[in-house]
C-alpha cells in the first residue's frame, strides 16, 4: 500500500515538473514549430474565482473554466446539471433523484446523502449567490457565460460549506448592445431543447436581458410487471425555467437586478431491480433500460418550482468599491418512486403472504416521496474592495444566510392497497450563518506576491421531526415519535498563497487553506424505531497545494498543473441504507488524499484545436473503529462484525482503510474542434470524451456496488454562417456515441437495484444569433 502510495504520488510530482519544463522553454519550442504551428493565440480566459476579474492564469488556485462552444456541446440534448460528471478534472456529480437534487464530489470529497437537508462539501454559487439546499443546485444550465470549478478549500471567500471546492456559474448579463438567440433542438426519445434570449439597452444607463429556456422529453419506459402492464409510464419530463435581468450603469453607481424560476414536471429516476448479476457488478444478461417491472411506475411523480432574485449594488469611491448582493431563493418539491424497483415482496422483510414477485427477490417493498412544502433562504453579503495602484489590496466584508426549511416523507402500501399512504414524517430545520472576512494582497516584488485570507464564520441550526404514521407498525414500531436537536458552532478559516511570475508565459503558486463544514443533522425517521435523529459535528480540512500555469507554443497552447494534499479531520460521512431505507450520519476520525490536476488548450492550426485533462485522486479513510451497516444482498469485502437480525441489529462492516464513494481515482478528458472555411460559412466538427474510473457506490466495499469505469463521449458536426445581422448554426451531434450502458448508482436496503446511465442519445440543432 506504501509503495503504491508513494509511486502514484511520484506521479503528480513529475506530471506538474513536466509541465514546468515544457513551459520554461516556450520560445524554444515556438521557434523550433514555427512552420508548423499558426500563430493565432488562444483567448484570455478571465474568471471571478476571487471576487474580481482575473486572467485564470494568473490565480493561485486550481481553476477549470468551461465556456462557449464547450458548454453547449457538453451540455446537448436536453441534459441537466450532471452533464458536468467527469467533464473537469477531480469533479464527479451524480443523483437519485434524476434531473434535480445533484450531488458534487471535488478531489474525492463529497456526500452521498439523499435526504433533502443534506449538507455538501462543495459549494454552488449561482450568479454570486450560494445554492444551499440540494434542490436549488438542480437549476438548468441555459444562457450561461462561465462555469468555473475552484479546487480546494474555498473557506475564506466563499464560506463555511466548501473544503472540497466549489462549482461557480455566472450568466450571460444584459448590455447596452442588442443582442440575442433562438436555438431549437429535437432527438432521440421525443426530446425537444429550446432556448431563447434578447437584451439590450432600455435607456442610455438602463439595460435588459431575458432568457428561457423549454426541455420536453416523452415518457418511453414501458411497465412489464404482470398485472400492471403500462407502456410508455416512466423517462419523461417538462423542465422549464427563466431568468430576467436589469442593469443599470451610472457614472460610479451599477444595479443588477436578477430574477429566476424553474418548473419541473416528470418522472423521478429510474430504479431497476437486481439489474446487478450476483457476485459481479455487471449488468444482468438482457437488461433493458426501457424496460421496468413496477408495481407503482403510474404513481412515480416529481414536482419541483423554484424562484428567486437577487440585487447586486456597486458603488465605486476611486480607491474603493462598495458591494452589496441581496439574495432569495425558494423552493417546493414533491418526489413519487418505486425504490425497491420491482414488485410484490418475498423477502426477508416482507409479510407473510405469498406475492407475484420479481424480478428476482424483493426483500422490501418500498413506495415512498419525499416533498418540500416550504423552503426559503435569505443571504446577504456586503464587501469593501480597495483599488490602489500601491502594492497592497484587500477586500473586507459580512455575509449573513438564513434558511427555514420544512420537509415532508411519505411511505405507501403497494402490496395490499394499491398505493394508500402507510407513513409520514415532517421535519423542520432552521439555520442562521454569519460571518467576518478579509483577503489581503501584497506585492511582495515585482515577480512575487502573497495573499492571506481569514474568515470568522458562526453557524446554527435548531431541528425537529414528528412521526405520526410508522409504515412499520406492524412490526411493533410506534407510530407517534418526536425528537429535536440543535447544533451550533464557529471557526476561524485562513488561506495562504503565494504566486511567482517565474517569466512572461510562466507563473508558480503555492497554497495552505483551513476551513470547515458546519454540522449537520439527519432524521431519517420513516423507518426507524426511534426519531431517528443523527448529528454530524463539524469537520475541517487542512490544505496544501503547489502548481505551475504556462503559455506555450508563443500563446498557441496553455499547461496548467496542480499537486495537492489535505488531511480532513471528523469527516461527516452519511451511512447511506444498509439492509433497512434510511441512513445516519457519523463522523470518521481522519480522511487523508492526495492527487494531482492536469488541464491543457492547444490550437495546433489554424484549423484544430484541443484540450486535453487529467487527475489522480486517492482517498483514504482512516478510523480503526468505524462500521456502517451493510447491504442486503450484495458481497462484502470488507471485515464483517455480525449482527442479530432478531434484535434488528444488522451486520456491520469496518470502512478503515475504505476509499470514499463516488471517489474516482483517475479522470480523463478530450475535445478537439476542426474547422474549415466553406463556401460563405464554415464547417465545423467537435468531440468531447471522458474518462472516470471506477467508483465505489457506498462507504463500505462490495463486489456489486463497486461502479465499472465510464467511458463516454460526444460527436458534433455542423455548418454555421452569417449575414448583416444574423449568425445560423445547423448541426447534428450524438451523446454517449458508443452507448455504453452500466450502473452509475445503487440502492442497497433491499436487493441488487440500479440506477443506470444514460443511452446513446442522436439529435438536431438549429440555432440563430441576432445583433
């Protein structure tokens, strides 16, 4: 295991050396391929990674920007959020909640907890507000200008809920130049994409912008469950969403004014039971992705609005700038699933009565919902930005958030009563932050200069659950059950960095960062015998980074490298289902990673260019005493402690030494675009792959639940051209292009059940841009 260690280190220690010498000799290299290589340079990529605009090469983070053509491309055929999965170097995002609730996984750090209060370790900020609760990181990507992926801590800045990173989206803002899009795609399953936008000045100070965005997909998996035959039940969706916004630009005063919704209507994801083969973590000979057998596939259901709007205000005083952001952000929800993923019950919880069962053993029946009736998040943030032209800078500032959330879960009888509500729970959490924070810029030379950080941040949560209906009554549990909690603490985040400008093309950084995760509190109660109330207590992470960021080939190419350390002590884990639907929160002593981050651009010609993208991660939990319980019909490699099934104590397996879940130690990535003139317009063709290893599904290590590696890619191929004031765009293009077909998720409290990637997807664009 050591030397294991030591050589996959040894590898990110000469991917970043590497990457240092082909930058040092720039001109070297730019003369010696000078008749090769056009001399067209690739574009400034300027990023807000921290709080003002900077030339991506020149912030000592790891910073991943996607824009333009790579977005959209990416982004085709009707795709939510996870079409970011493995598409930047150390970022995973997966869901079991399908198109909403997505959860993000940065340098092997994340949670694979599914309840709707759940806490993540990296940070969604939309448009400079934070995205707290899971269903608000769900919004559609649409009319979007820069997705940035910050690597690391990003505690001091951007707060409390970010030791792995953070995921930062900024839209398209209005202008005084008219300008605007209409694009309209339709493919495989009956799936229609159309996005729209128009902006422009209103007055000489006063500008707009308007964007929309419809997604339709027909519903056609068919329902092949003796007695509940349906075709065409599940897959289908309506997503809608929009976003208006005004900009007012005064002489030292700026307004931006941002309001957004979403309206969701469709299925939830997809379960299929024992689509896992026994003693493999294949797919069972056949399996058939639009193919289900439900008992309840015509009750599955999900609902999910949301609305917000935020203010954005910018005084400017020569050598300061004052800036206040004022965020809402709302949300309901309604989930409807079959979980168990088949029908009738013949397993080890099911009652004694003979069913029509399958496929394979069912050990639990379970249709259940989760709803959010109420939810609503303030946040505000107020910043002091210095403008000298000295060497010294800083930006000072308060930030304040406040949530009230109400969630509801709802079990139902499938079995007996065609779908009756069985259980209900409600449960209440309110949360109040604030903090103080500070970053300080000094040049230290003309070639070198320091940032540190700090961030005083207080965080407090009061909770409380009633249960009024146990599903599980008939097996002695009480059907009344209340409990409450509360959690409260503080901490002091720093980052320290230090940037070299080692020449023109070539610049060094180093970084140290500290900060945390608030506690958090679970109550999954729906099928416990208690109130079933877990906490979480803070954990906090200890960062170190080294990197180099070139221009190459005489600005035709650009090498960014990271090498990366941390140690995370009381990680919140959530023990995710086990043999019984629920889960619980516990907090593992030591979580020790390293890797490295690899992200490249070339313009090889005029004609071509790529980008090429790596990482390494490797995780490790470090906690001699730490079990969680397992699975029921899966094969533990773990070391077993036995339970007493009688005594509902189920078996437990010891995670030391376990890597994290949804933890891939390597990502690969690729795109390459090709272009020629032709005839008044160009042609064009566009590729995009990726590479994520293998993942473990849950925090114990099992033979079905351990993730083959994905490896997926994208073709897009089209004409554009343009007029006086038009450009048109008609392309063709394909998802998933070698339809490779595997488990990407599990649920494990009853059998083999799968959740299982998207097919190969075939469709048409046609866009238009008016100026």
């Amino acid at each position: 295991m050591t030397i294991f260690k030591t050589n996959a280190l040894s590898w990110g220690v000469k991917a970043a050396l590497f990457s240092t010498i082909v930058a040092a000799t720039p001109n070297a290299i730019a003369a010696e391929e000078a008749q090769a290589l056009d001399k067209s340079k690739l574009e400034v990529i300027e990023v807000t990674a921290r709080k003002r605009v900077e030339n991506v090469q020149e912030v000592p983070i790891s910073v991943t920007a996607l824009q333009g053509e790579k977005l959209a491309a990416i982004s085709s055929g009707a795709m939510d959020i996870r079409f970011l999965n493995a598409r930047v170097p150390s970022l995973s995002v997966e869901s079991s909640f399908g198109r909403t609730f997505p959860r993000f996984y940065m340098r092997g750090l994340g949670n694979s907890d599914f309840d709707l209060n759940a806490s993540q370790p990296v940070s969604l900020v939309v448009d400079d507000v934070v995205q707290e609760n899971p269903i608000l990181k769900g919004f559609p990507v649409f009319d979007v200008a820069r997705v940035e992926a910050l690597a690391g801590p990003q505690g001091t800045l951007f707060g409390r809920n970010t030791p792995a990173g953070l995921v930062k989206f900024d839209s398209v803002k209005p202008s005084q130049d008219f300008d605007g899009f209409v694009s309209v795609s339709y493919g495989s399953k009956s799936t229609s994409d159309v996005r729209a936008a128009i902006g422009g000045g209103l007055t000489d100070n006063l500008s707009a912008r308007i964007s929309v965005l419809r997604q339709d997909r027909d519903n056609y998996i068919d329902n092949k469950a003796p007695g509940f035959e349906q075709d065409d039940v599940l897959g289908g969706y309506t997503d809608q969403a929009m976003r208006i916004q005004f900009l007012y630009e005064g002489d030292d005063f700026n307004a931006l004014f941002n309001y957004h919704m979403r309206d969701l209507d469709g299925e939830p994801v997809t379960f299929y039971a024992n689509a896992i083969k026994t003693g493999s973590n294949s797919l069972v000979s056949g399996f058939d992705r639009d193919t289900v057998f439900h008992d309840s596939a015509s009750r599955a259901t999900q609902q999910v609005e949301t609305e917000g709007a935020s203010l954005k205000l910018e005084f400017d005083f020569d050598d300061y700038t004052v800036t206040s952001i004022t965020g809402y952000e709302s949300a309901e929800l309604f989930s409807r699933a079959d979980v168990d993923g088949g029908y009738g019950c013949n397993g080890f919880g099911c009652p004694p009565v003979e069913f029509a069962t399958g496929p394979g053993v069912i050990n639990i029946s379970s249709e259940t919902a989760d709803g959010i009736p109420d939810h609503e998040q303030i946040t505000q943030e107020l910043r002091l930005t210095s403008n000298f032209t000295g060497d010294f800078n800083y930006q000072v500032g308060l930030f304040y958030f406040s949530e009230e959330l109400t969630i509801e879960s709802f079990a139902y009888d499938a079995l007996f009563t065609d779908g009756v509500q069985a259980g209900y729970v409600v449960q209440n959490q309110d949360t109040t932050a604030w903090a103080v924070f500070g970053s300080f810029d000094y040049d230290l030379s003309d070639t070198t200069s320091m940032t540190l950080g700090l961030r005083y941040s207080d965080d407090d949560k009061d909770y409380n659950n009633l249960r009024t209906q146990s599903p599980l009554a008939f097996d002695g549990f009480p059907d009344l059950q209340a409990g409450e909690e509360s959690t409260s603490d503080s901490h002091v985040s720093w980052d320290i960095s230090v940037s070299h400008k080692y020449s023109d093309d070539i610049n060094l950084y180093a970084r140290v960062a500290d900060t945390f995760r608030a506690p958090s509190i679970q109550g999954r109660s729906l099928f416990s015998f208690d109130e079933g109330i877990s906490v979480a207590k803070s954990e906090t992470i200890l960062s170190f980074e080294t990197g180099v960021k070139a221009d190459v080939l005489d600005g035709s190419g650009r090498i960014n490298a990271s090498v990366f350390y941390y140690t995370m002590d009381d990680q919140q884990l959530t023990s995710v289902g086990g043999d019984s639907n629920t889960a619980r929160l516990i907090n593992a002593d030591e979580t020790v990673g390293y890797g490295f981050e690899l992200d490249s651009e070339f313009m090889l010609t005029d004609n071509l260019a790529i980008t090429v993208g790596a990482s390494y991660n490797n995780t490790e939990i470090n906690d001699s005493g730490l079990s969680v319980p397992v699975c029921a019909s899966c094969t533990i490699n773990d070391e077993i402690i036995p339970g007493n099934p009688a005594a509902f104590i189920p078996d437990r397996a010891i995670i030391d030494g376990n890597s994290l879940p949804h933890a891939p130690e390597w990502i690969y990535t690729f795109t390459a675009r090709y272009s020629r003139e032709l005839g008044d317009g160009e042609f064009y063709a566009y590729t995009d792959w990726s590479y994520r290893d293998e993942i473990s599904f849950f925090l114990y290590d099992s033979t079905e639940f351990t993730g083959k590696s994905l490896f997926e890619g994208g073709v897009r191929t089209g004409y554009a051209w343009e007029t006086d004031d038009q450009e048109y765009d008609v392309s063709l293009f394909v998802r998933n292009i070698t339809d490779e077909q595997q488990a990407i998720g599990a649920v494990d409290f009853t059998n083999n059940t799968a959740i299982v990637n998207e097919e190969r997807f075939v469709g048409a664009e046609f866009k238009v841009s008016f100026f």
